[in-house]
C-alpha cells in the first residue's frame, strides 16, 4: 500500500514537474510538432507507468506518412484520462 501511494505521488510530482516546465517552453517558444505515432506511443509509456496490468494495444491505420501533431500537455493530459477511464471500463485490455 505505501508503495503504491508512493508511485502515486511520484507521478503528481512528474506530472507538475512537466506542467511547470511546458508552461516554461509553450511561452517561450510554442509548441513543437511531432509524428503523431511518436506521440502517441509517448502517452501510452507515461500510461504503462502508471497502469502496467492493463495491455495496451495500439495501431494507427493510415494511407501514406503518419500525420503529425502539436506536443500539447493538455492534449497528452487529455488522452492519458481517457486511456484511464477506458482501463476502469476494461482493465484486461485497452485498444
């Protein structure tokens, strides 16, 4: 138990810690874009971390290059809850 409130609070502290240092970055220098792929498997590493029993599958079907996106936090904040509700929803597996 206080290994896992200790995990926990690791992950505030690194989610504060990324929230401060993106508030520094956005201001001074905007976002940067990055092959949504690359993104994605980001979120679904800082996901794994936090969740490592829920399997997490992920394809991304697309015709010629893979698109590219913003690094927002709130957009990675955003997908990291929704992946949350879905392991709630389904904790044996998450596509």
């Amino acid at each position: 138990m206080l290994r896992d409130m200790s995990t926990q609070l690791q992950h505030c502290q690194d989610t504060l810690g990324a929230l401060l240092s993106y508030g520094r970055t956005t201001f001074d220098s905007g976002l940067q874009s990055m092959a949504l792929d690359v993104f994605v498997r980001e979120i679904l590493d800082a996901f794994g971390a936090r969740r490592p029993a829920v399997p997490v599958t992920l394809r991304i079907d697309t015709a010629g290059r893979v698109p590219s996106v913003r690094h927002d936090l709130a957009l990675r904040q955003g997908i990291l809850n929704l992946l949350g509700n879905a392991a709630d929803v389904s904790p044996a597996w998450v596509e």
